[in-house]
C-alpha cells in the first residue's frame, strides 16, 4: 500500500508563468516584487487585495499578523512570515508556529480566546476555515487591522481557489514567485493524475477516525469532494443527501465493500488529532474483514493523505497527496 509522511518538498514546475489573480493586484508604491519595500521618501507600501468579503488595502509589510486558518499556516511558516498570535492549538505539530512560545494561543475554534488578540495590536487578521465564523468578533476587536477571509468559495474551481489563496499572501508578503511556484506545483500535480488515471477504474474515499471506516462523499465530501471534480475520478458509492461531516457519512463498511473500488483513498483523521483510542488508519483498513476481498486493498490501491491533512489543509498538502496519487497510478501503467 502507498504511504506517506509530511515532508516540505519540490514538484517540478510546469513550463510558463502563472500570473497572480486579478482581484491580488499591487498598488500605490508596490508594483510587484517585494512588496514590502518602501519608496524613496521611507512611507510604507500598500498592496489591494480581494478577499470573499471585498477589497481591502494591507500596508506592507504588516507589523503585527495574526492567523487562524489552518489552510495557511504551512505557507506562511515556510515563507517565514512572524506571527504575534494564531490559533496554535489548531496546529499539528508539523506547524513549527505550534511550539513557539512567543506567538499568543488563540486556542481552537470550539474554545477560542478571541481576546487575546487585542493585545498583539494586529494590522492583519488572516482567517476563515473553522475560524469564519468569528470574522465579526475579530473586527469588532482589532477595528484597525485588515481582516481576510480566504475560504475556498463553493462556486468556483477548487484548485484555483487553492491557487488564490496563496496569490493574495504573496502578494502582501512580497513572494509572488513563491506563490506563482506553488501554483506551478499544484498544476503539475493534477495533470500527472490525469494522465495516468483511467476513468473506468472506480474510486471510493474514507476517513478513518477512532478505529472506524467512514465514507466521504464525492463532490461534497470534507477534503476529498472536490478531488473527484478536479482530478475527473469516478465514484465507486454516490449516496444522496450525503454532507461534508468531518467523521465522513454514516454509511456502512459493507455499503464500501460492495462497491469494489478499484481505489482507495484515506485521510486518517486521529493523525492530526490523536486520543487514547487512536488506531492508524492503515491498520483499520488492513484489519477490515469486510474490505479483505475489495479489489484495491487485494491489489493494494490504497493510497493514504499525509498524516496532518485534518488540520493542515492548505495547498501543499493537496499537492504532496496528488503527487502520491500520480506515483502509485504511475506503478501501475
């Protein structure tokens, strides 16, 4: 079975630039580049930026940055962006802001100290994910400070939502290169699935969470819905009403068995987030009687997301996924 583990990593980027979304536009003395550059008189830079709730004008480079989207944290760590506060206890330990003392701890989503932030003084808030539904609450506190809302928008493709996300970061952060480069990746990543998969090869996709097997749904399932859109797979199951539960829907390991995927995708929830009665989603999968005899787990098809896919959702993680994705359809040609 394909396995793997988080890792920063590389892909090969496609031939050609990719430009930056309109709505991540520079203005006034930035005009791309670093666009925390000042101009000769020493005043500050700003860049406009679009958001899911407008434009908003950041100056640049922000002095004081706060995050509570897990869908950026690995970008901007790996862009060295300094935070002063973040939701670290959303974090997976893969996260180097998790175990930094001097970043504030907003806490999670379901027990969040809202008010903290007001001591870190932040011109940019950069939010969404679990944490949407306290953009009220953080403009209500910080009033000064630029609150963005990047959440992947239902209406429109999920891998240029991905890309946008990390535009507009580029764009405030002076690293559009970095950016252009991981939208480079995310593309390269998607056309070597596409290339390999053959779309008479049926694909089922579970989350594994406290020891049980859970079937995420095509199109609207949590992390794997929009897959089958981008990627072009075929479901093996379609389940009406099905909905985009964190645990995966409530339907039967037989119902999956029966539907003999040729492919098996998993997101091992317990990864990110382990308790006493975690058990590796390998495991569950390799122990299941009902699976024993499914065409995947007989050829060994089972192709499992990084370990902290359930808190570190950003574009990277799909990247690193999809090219495990592409090497194991690769094997099989």
């Amino acid at each position: 079975m394909t396995t793997l583990s988080r890792r920063h990593f590389g892909f090969a980027a496609t031939a050609g630039a990719l430009g930056l979304m309109a709505a991540a536009c520079s203005s006034d003395n930035s005009t791309g580049g670093d666009a925390g550059a000042s101009d000769a008189g020493g005043t500050a830079s700003t860049v406009t930026v679009e958001d899911n709730n407008g434009q908003h004008t950041v100056a640049t480079p922000p002095t004081s940055v706060v995050a509570t989207d897990n869908n950026s944290f690995q970008t901007l760590s790996d862009w060295g962006v300094s935070l002063t506060a973040a939701s670290r206890a959303l974090m997976p330990t893969t996260i180097p802001y998790k175990d930094d003392e001097s970043i504030v701890d907003l806490g999670n989503h379901r027990e969040p100290n809202l008010e903290a932030v007001v001591a870190v003084e932040p011109d940019l808030i950069i939010t969404g994910s679990r944490f949407s539904q306290y953009q009220d609450d953080f403009t209500s506190l910080a009033p000064d400070a630029v609150v963005l809302d990047l959440d992947a928008r239902d209406d429109q493709p999920f891998e240029a939502e991905l890309k946008r996300r990390v535009d507009v970061l580029g764009t405030i952060f002076g690293k559009e290169k970095e950016a252009t480069a991981l939208g480079e990746d995310l593309d390269a990543s998607i056309a070597r699935v596409k290339a390999a998969y053959d779309p008479a090869q049926k694909v089922m996709s579970v989350i594994v969470s406290g020891g049980e097997i859970g079937y995420s749904a095509p199109h609207v399932g949590r992390t794997f819905g929009p897959m089958y859109d981008v990627l072009g797979l075929t479901p093996a199951l379609e389940v009406q009403g099905a909905d985009d539960d964190h645990q995966g829907d409530d339907i039967s390991v037989e119902a999956i068995a029966d539907s003999n995927p040729d492919w098996i995708l998993v997101m091992d929830r317990d990864a990110a987030v382990a308790s006493e009665d975690s058990q590796p989603a390998a495991e569950v999968i390799e122990g299941s009687e009902a699976l024993k005899n499914v065409t995947a787990v007989t050829a060994g098809h089972v192709v499992y997301m990084p370990d902290d896919t359930y808190t570190n959702e950003g574009i990277e993680t799909y990247t690193e996924f999809f090219g495990s994705f592409a090497d194991a359809l690769e094997a099989t040609s």
